[in-house]
C-alpha cells in the first residue's frame, strides 16, 4: 500500500535539485558530500535541504526518513516535482 505525500505548503512543488538533494539526504549523504556530487557549494545545498524541508512539511533528515518510509519515493515525489 502507498501514500502519496501530502505537501505542507499548498501549491508548493520540489524543484528538480531539491528532489534530487532529497533522495541523496535519504541516502545518509552530508550536504558537502552532495556539494561535491552535483557541483555546487554546501550553501547553495543547505539551501535546497531547507526549502525541501518547508515543503515537506518536515523539521530534520531523520523526520523526512520517518515520512517517506512507508511510501515508494518516486511516488511520494513525483507530485512535487516543478
């Protein structure tokens, strides 16, 4: 079973960098890490992690993991997606 999820702020999507900075924080990436991994800086990447975070509805890396959990990624995320 699936559920879509819901986003905190209506009319607020994730943009296609702050999908892609979520999936990496799923996957125990720091924000230098995912800095180095796309090319830009750690700002520019905490940033992403705190716009992403807003939308989500969601305060830290370990409630987003809570969240998602129980839902498929790409469908949690794909009505987020800008």
């Amino acid at each position: 079973m699936r559920f879509p999820l819901p986003l905190a702020r209506t009319g607020a999507s994730l943009t296609v960098a702050e999908r892609d900075v979520v999936r990496r924080v799923l996957g125990g990436a720091s924000n230098a890490a995912i800095a180095r991994a796309r090319g830009t800086s750690p700002r520019t990447v905490a940033n992403q992690v705190a716009s992403a975070f807003e939308k989500l509805g969601v305060s830290s890396r370990a409630r987003l993991a809570r969240q998602l959990a129980s839902s498929d990624l790409d469908d949690a995320l794909e009505g987020a997606e800008a």
